[in-house]
C-alpha cells in the first residue's frame, strides 16, 4: 500500500499530538536520512487531550481531514502513543490508501513472565498498551500517567529534574522492589528521559530494562519500504 509516484522522493508524514512530540519524530526519521513533513494535531498536550477523550466518529473524521491534506507523503508515521491508541489506525489507513506505523505493534513483542511497568501520557494510552500487553505474555503491570511530565518536556526543563519533581525516582523504586524487569517509555516524548531514567537504574544496580518503541517503528518503516521498493533506504 505504499503510495508512491514516479520520480518522486519518498516522503513520510510524520504526525503527532503536539509539535515537540513532531520534531522528535522529524530528527529521528532525518538522522535515518528519510525526508519527512511534520504534521502536529494539536497546539499542546492538553488540547491533545481533550481531542482524544471526543467520540471516535469525531475524532476520526478530524483526523482524516488532516491527513488528506498530505496526499504527497507516502505513509504516515504516528509518532504518538496515546493519538495512535485512541483512533481506528486500520481503518484510517484503508480509507487514506496509505501505509501508517504506530508504536503500539512493539508492545505485543514483549514477553516476561515478571512483572512489567508503564509509564504513560494519559489514561487512554495507558490501557491501550496494557491491553496489547496482556494479549501476549501472561504478567502484572505496574502502571503510571502523568500529563504533567509531557507539559514539563514541551517546557525543556531538565531531564534529571523531571524525574524528581515527579516522583518517577520513587516509581523505579517500587518497580524494582516488585520484581518489574521491563520499563515501558508509552508516550514518545519520554525518550527526552531516556538516558537519564538509564543512568539512574544502572547507578541504583537494578535489572530493568528500559523499552521505547523506536526500534520497531525503525524496523517497520525499512521492511515496507523494502517490499515496495526493493531496496532500503
């Protein structure tokens, strides 16, 4: 389903809730040498929010007056946990005749049989990712959401800080204590923790390992371009 025109550079739309979750996705994809276009649903995380607590008719509706706007990109990639797990992505992709790849498909490749924790944007995305979860590795999860921690992202404070000021030392904490030896990042703006929330478990010597769903998104985006094109770009 890879739309593309002859002569054409491929180009992948890169859409998100806010515009910092977009320009993470946008050096993620160019640092990969694609040529992106940045594709922001809403101004900040809470209007974000409010957009996908709407009815699922309204929100898909809104949505696809966006994207039919972008018909020069050749798939879209949802660099958004908690917008990917509240709309129809399958049938957005029907409709738009366009490939689109979420984060959400790297949760069902977890398999432990201890206990998992999550951290999250907002509830919506939270039982989305447990959900995916539970369908494929028979485990506890350890769970957490906190909108504040993307509003102190899109704010640049420093990553050390925001893991103090909101308590996600005292989350690591009790997730060793309980066992967790994964750490599921479930919203892309915590990748600006990553480092940080790393350095922090190797210094405390926990066995926890720390996921984001870059790497899949990675990998997805190079097997449909190479079953397209032939090649990998």
């Amino acid at each position: 389903m890879l739309s593309r025109k002859r002569g054409r550079t491929l180009k992948i739309g890169v859409v998100a809730g806010t515009p910092i979750d977009v320009k993470f996705g946008i050096e993620f994809l160019e640092n990969k040498g694609y040529t992106v276009e940045a594709i922001a649903i809403s101004r900040n995380p809470l209007e974000q929010t409010v957009f996908q607590t709407l009815t699922s008719e309204k929100r898909e509706i809104e949505l696809i007056s966006i994207l039919e706007k972008y018909d020069d990109c050749n798939m879209f990639l949802f660099y958004c946990n908690s917008l990917s797990s509240t709309v129809d992505v399958h049938k957005i992709s029907e409709i738009l005749k366009k490939e689109i790849i979420t984060p959400l498909g790297a949760y069902s490749e977890i398999r432990t049989d201890k206990n998992v924790a999550i951290i999250a944007a907002n509830a919506q995305s939270l039982a989305m990712i447990e959900s995916i979860i539970y369908q494929s590795t028979p485990c506890r999860t350890i769970c957490m959401s906190n909108l504040a921690i993307v509003e102190a992202i899109e704010n640049k404070n420093e990553p050390d800080q925001i893991i103090i000021d909101y308590g996600i030392d005292v989350y690591l904490d009790m997730c060793n204590r309980h066992g967790v030896d994964k750490f599921i990042l479930g919203c892309t703006h915590f990748d600006y923790l990553e480092g940080n929330i790393q350095k922090y478990v190797n210094n405390k010597g926990y066995q926890i390992e720390i996921i984001t769903p870059k790497k899949f998104m990675y990998s997805r985006i190079k097997e449909i371009v190479s079953n397209n094109e032939g090649k990998v770009k």
